[in-house]
C-alpha cells in the first residue's frame, strides 16, 4: 500500500505493511476490507461465469453479478486511495448487495446431479452465510462497535487482546468462512 496513506507504513524486513498507529489504524482497516473485498469479488466473478454457462443458467445473472462486481472493485478502491466520499462506499455497498442477491438467485436456480454439485451448491449456501455475517458486522451500528474496532486494531500490536471480543471473533470466522469456500470452489 501507499506509504502517504496514514495508519499504515511499508516494513520491508518482514515485507509486508503493518498499523503504527491506534488512532489511524481505522482509516488503514478500511482500506484492508476494500481491497480483501475488492480482490474476493473478482474471484467470485470469475468462478461463477463457467458455472452459469456451464448449468445452462439465465445470461442476464452474469450481468448482474458482472455490474455487481465492477460497482464493488471501482468504488472500493476510489473509496480507499482517492477519498473517504460517503458515496464511494455506499455504491460499494451497493456493488455487495447486488452480489449477494444473485448468489441467492444463483442458489434458487442451481439444480445439482451429483455429489460433486451437491457439495458445489452447499460451498455456495455457506459463502452467502458467510455474507451475512459480514454484512451483519459490517453494517450494524451497535454500541459495541467502537470496542470491534478498537479490539482488531488491537489485535495487530497485541493478538491475545481481541479474543474476548465476539465480534472480533464473528468477523475472523467471515474472513476464513470466505477463504474456505473460495478454496473448495477451486
């Protein structure tokens, strides 16, 4: 990432970018969910196409995952590096929820014949659970949120401090609920 963005810097001995401070840390978390988001929606596009041409699917649900997926990536990333402007994130916003509700009509259509499509259609139930988890997480304004946050930053300097916190722990379970299914897909 950028070294001008604040909350982070780059330290080449591990390689990798890491919060130096508490106060930016939530404008360097910010940045980190855009862009895990941003790469994991491409990834998604890319998995779903064959599968919808593959199952003999509706066309017009590529269009919408497509639009989904470029409203997430752009905006997203706009919202990271180029400015903190509200309607960035509320057409990134957008760009999820269009993705997840052609998940589930994806869900509703998809016909398994097999074991293999049985278990490719269960990795999906579980990506869309997956979604409700975050969204819940990222969207619930809840008097819990400030200690969420405050713990993953936290968690970056001291990683015992935020396991007590059971946000923290539902946003880990997200985060790796999206790797394994991601995973099992490929």
């Amino acid at each position: 990432m950028p070294a001008h963005l604040y909350g982070s810097r780059y330290n080449p001995k591990p390689g990798a970018t890491e919060i130096i401070s508490q106060v930016g840390g939530k404008d360097y978390l910010a940045r980190l969910t855009f862009v895990y988001h941003s790469i994991f929606i491409l990834l998604i596009y890319a998995m779903m196409v064959p599968l919808v041409a593959r199952k003999g699917l509706d066309e017009s649900i590529l269009d919408l995952l497509g639009t989904g997926a470029v409203l997430t990536v752009i905006r997203g990333l706009s919202c990271s590096y180029l400015s903190h402007f509200h309607l960035w994130h509320g057409i990134f916003i957008t760009g999820l929820a269009m993705l997840f509700f052609t998940g589930l009509m994806i869900l509703m259509k998809f016909r398994s014949k097999d074991m293999l499509e049985v278990n490719i259609w269960i990795s999906g139930l579980f990506m869309i659970l997956g979604a409700i988890i975050g969204g819940f997480l990222g969207s619930s304004f809840m008097d819990e949120r400030n200690y969420f946050v405050n713990a993953l930053i936290a968690s970056k300097f001291n990683p015992d401090l935020a396991e007590s916190n059971s946000l923290w722990r539902s946003l880990t379970a997200h985060e790796h609920a999206m790797l394994i299914c991601l995973n099992s897909f490929i």
